[in-house]
C-alpha cells in the first residue's frame, strides 16, 4: 500500500489531535479531523491556521478547503486505504472501540495508527476486528515542531503496515524509531530514572530541587531539569506514566513511583497549570536560584596526580593547577598537600572513599564536558578541603554546589540510570541501540543518547558506578543490565551490539 497522499482521518481535537492534523496538512494531505465537542473541533481549526499563516499565507483557504471536520467517524469521506490516526484519551476501551467504529466505516484496508504513549498496541490490537492493520504512531508535543516518532509494532502488526507508517511520517519530516511493543515503549520507559533518581535524591534530602535542576542543567547540558520539566508536563500525568509503567513491569523497583509526587498529586500541586508544584508560579516572586559555595582559600599550587582522569585532569588545566605525577597511580585522584584527595565520583560516598584512603575526601560529581562545564556538585568529608576545592573551581570558571554525602551524587547517578535502562531496553529486543539513542535526542532533547554517553564515560565507568551504588543501597533498582555488563567486559569502542 502507498500512504503518499493517503487520505488521513485524525481521532480527537485535542493538542495532539490539532497538532498531528496540521502536520498531515502542511504535508498536502486530505485530512478529517473527528471529535464529538464541535467547541474543540472550532478551536483547533483557529489554532492550526494561526500556526500555519506564519509560513503559509493561504492557510486559512488551505484549512478550509483540506480539513474536515466532523463529530462522528461516520459523517466523514471514504477513501480507499485511510490512515486513520486516533488520538483519543489514554483508555484501552475507548481505543479499542474506536478502531473498530473506522473499520467498519472504512473498510479493512484502512491503517490504524494509534498515538498512545503508555498502552500495549498488542492490547489494542487484540480488541479489534483487524489487528494486523493496528499500529503504534507515537508523536511527541509539540507535534509540529518535535521530530520524533517511534513506530510500534505489536505482536499481531502487519510488517508492511509498520512500514507504511514508518514512510509516512518520514515523508512528514519527521525521524522514526522502529519499536517493538513494550510498556513505555523507548523514551517513556527510558526516561524514568531521569525523574525517579532526582526524586530518590530528592528523598533523601541530599539536594533541593532547585540545585539538582541547576546541575542537571549546567553541569548535564540538559535542556531542563527533571523537577521544572515534571512542573511543565503536570505532576499527574508524570506520575501516571511512571505507575504505568511499574505496573506494566510488574512492579519492578527501578520503577518504582515517588510518595512524594503522589503527595503532590493528592495535594493539587500541579506544576504549572495549577500555579504551584515544585515550585511556584504565581507571578508574585521569582523562582529561588541554588547559591553555589564559596571560598576565601587560596587555590592549591600544585597537586599530586595519581592515575589517569580525564574529567579531573581537564578540570586542573582549567585552574592553571601545577600536576606532579605520584606513584604508585592506583585509583585516579588529585592529592592536596596537608588537606586530602579530590576525585571523580565512581559511585561511592565521600566518607567511604576517606575510610579507604585513610584521608580526607572531596568527591566531584561527572560532567557531559569538563571543559566547558560551569558548575559541579560535590560532597566532602573536610570543610578545609573544600574552601581549597571551591577556590580551585572557581579559578576555572566553575561553581561548586555542594550536597550531603550521597552516593553517585547528581549527574553521575542519573546518566547511569539512563545508561543501564537504555542498554536494558536494547537487551529486551524493543529497539536497536541507535534507534535508542535517536529516540532520546530526538523525544527529550537529551544533550546526547545515553549509550553513546555511556560509551564516552565507558561502560566499565558506568557498570561502577551502579556497582557502587547498589552496594550502598542493596536496591534492585540499581541492578546493572547483563547488556552493560557484556559492553564492559568487551572494553567497546564503537559497536554497541
């Protein structure tokens, strides 16, 4: 089949709904645009041509004379081979029966895309007259300018439907991910740790929201910290897709939903719709900054080198540090005369790195770029360490935040997180590591995929830091993936596998 110019039949009016119709149309498509409230259909004809009119001048004639829209599947116009693409709440019941109301109008030729984020397309599959026509389209908000769609088959899915759809929204400039059918599917499922570690954090009292978003954001490059980021998508519908998937899982505790946004949720405390959630939104102040540590100590002149650290080594250079090189190297690590050791974190806390060391331990959390970095956490087990350490980053242009001694700290303990369910999710068989990758550069904005991350920390890196971790915790959420364990013990460069 050839869904080229293939009539489009969109499911519910809502912001999705709106926005994958005005890609359908933009792309020359005809296109139906069905939902029972005619008010919804009204709005988001005026929202897609005030969209469109600013690269389109005729959009208002191109809304008018291209979309249909309707209140019932029934009134709209049979064409052979519709891709019907439903949008409608997230209720496996009202999926199902409306794949089987298009079917009946449509005919049997018709695809049936579904834009689900946290159902089983082999579920809604089942429920249907034809569930080798049912797929998964999944698009990500906003939906004409997000270039992700992960293409999901079920068991029951048709290849060449799957393919269809894949040339079809590659064919909307958009980039596909192939997936098989799995809760979460790629980036709902992937993107877990990235909330649950900071709430975990969050918890423990080791960092408040404010500083774990900074460093994320800093320090991780990533485009929004997970708590502003939850207060943007809404607590509820955050914590839904985390209790689906837990559920879906079986009840896996990696994961595993926070009380605390469960008391967020039970308090109303939204995010940003309802004014308040990890933080305010009430116009009346500004949202409280992190204050970084500071120092009135004179930065170290020069500090013995043991081993080999690229973060720590990039980090000295940027402090115009003087290196002597201490043998034996053992385990890599910065010692200041008469005050202690400074070292990138492998996973453990400050305290548990002194009692080895029989010294005094500053712990610098990990980066995405250490040369361009402009903050770090850390935690420490000697206040003389860190004025000498805060100075030192500050000579390089960094601030240091500090936390309570916590294992993995920040960064570190997320990316790994991200890392080890990205090579899990590979192992599964639901997506190859590249499609992995994309799919989180592409539906999160991630500064880079996790396991091309993991790869550029290593994977020997990343299975020590959750190594260290669950050795801390004994949680099962820190459970390394038998995938990363392989990637480690192969000592990889390139191929993932």
């Amino acid at each position: 089949m050839t869904t080229e110019l293939a009539a489009i039949c969109v499911i519910g009016a809502g912001t999705m709904g709106r926005g994958i119709a005005q890609v359908a149309l933009s792309a020359g498509h005809e296109v139906s645009l069905v939902d029972p409230d005619a008010n919804q259909l009204e709005a988001a004809q005026r929202e897609m041509v005030a969209r469109l009119i600013r690269k389109h001048p005729d959009a208002e004639d191109m809304v008018r004379s291209r979309l249909h829209p309707v209140t019932a599947i029934a009134d709209t116009p049979v064409r052979p081979e519709t891709v019907v693409i439903e949008a409608a709440v997230e209720d496996l019941d009202v999926k199902r029966a409306v794949f089987n109301q298009a079917l009946e109008h449509f005919g049997s030729d018709a695809v049936l895309a579904t834009n689900t984020s946290s159902l089983s397309i082999t579920d809604i599959a089942a429920g249907t007259a034809a569930p080798s026509r049912v797929v998964g389209m999944h698009f990500f908000n906003p939906v004409p300018v997000m270039k992700l769609v992960e293409v999901v088959s079920g068991v029951q899915t048709d290849a060449q439907v799957a393919d269809s759809i894949a040339k079809l929204a590659t064919a909307w400039d958009k980039s596909v991910t192939h997936v098989r059918s799995a809760p979460g599917f790629i980036v709902n499922r992937v993107a877990r740790p990235f909330y649950g570690e900071a709430l975990k954090l969050l918890e423990e009292g080791a960092a408040c929201a404010e500083t774990v978003d900074a460093v994320l954001r800093l320090a991780g490059q990533f485009r929004m910290g997970p708590f502003e980021l939850i207060d943007l998508i809404g607590s509820d519908v955050n914590f839904t897709v985390t209790k689906t998937v837990w559920e879906a899982y079986n009840y896996d505790p990696r994961f595993a939903p926070s009380l605390i946004q469960q008391e967020l949720v039970a308090a109303g405390r939204l995010g940003r719709k309802t004014g308040h959630g990890f933080y305010r939104y009430d116009g009346a102040s500004e949202r409280p900054a992190p204050e970084p540590a500071r120092s009135e100590a004179e930065p170290p002149a020069e500090v013995g080198l043991r081993g080999h650290c690229t973060q720590l080594e990039a980090l000295l250079a940027r402090a115009d540090v003087g290196i002597s090189r201490k043998q034996p190297a053992g385990i890599p690590g910065a010692d200041i005369p008469l005050l202690g050791t400074v070292m990138v974190t492998r996973g453990k806390t400050a305290g548990e790195e002194s009692a080895l060391r029989g010294t005094a331990v500053l712990v610098l959390d990990r980066c995405l770029d250490p040369k361009s970095t402009t903050a770090l956490a850390f935690s420490s087990t000697s206040e003389r360490l860190t004025a000498a350490v805060v100075a030192l980053l500050n000579r390089g242009g960094i601030d240091g935040y500090e936390i309570a001694d916590t294992a993995g700290l920040i960064v570190a303990r997320i990316v790994a997180m991200l890392a080890n369910e990205a090579h899990q999710t590979v192992l599964n068989g639901v997506a190859t590591a590249d499609d992995v990758d994309t799919a989180m550069e592409l539906g999160t904005n991630y500064p880079l995929g996790p396991l091309r991350w993991c790869d550029q920390w290593s994977p020997a890196t990343v299975a020590g830091i959750l190594d260290n971790l669950w050795s801390e915790y004994r949680d099962p959420r820190y459970r390394t993936s038998p995938h990363l364990r392989a990637a480690a013990r192969r000592a990889i460069t390139g191929s993932r596998g």
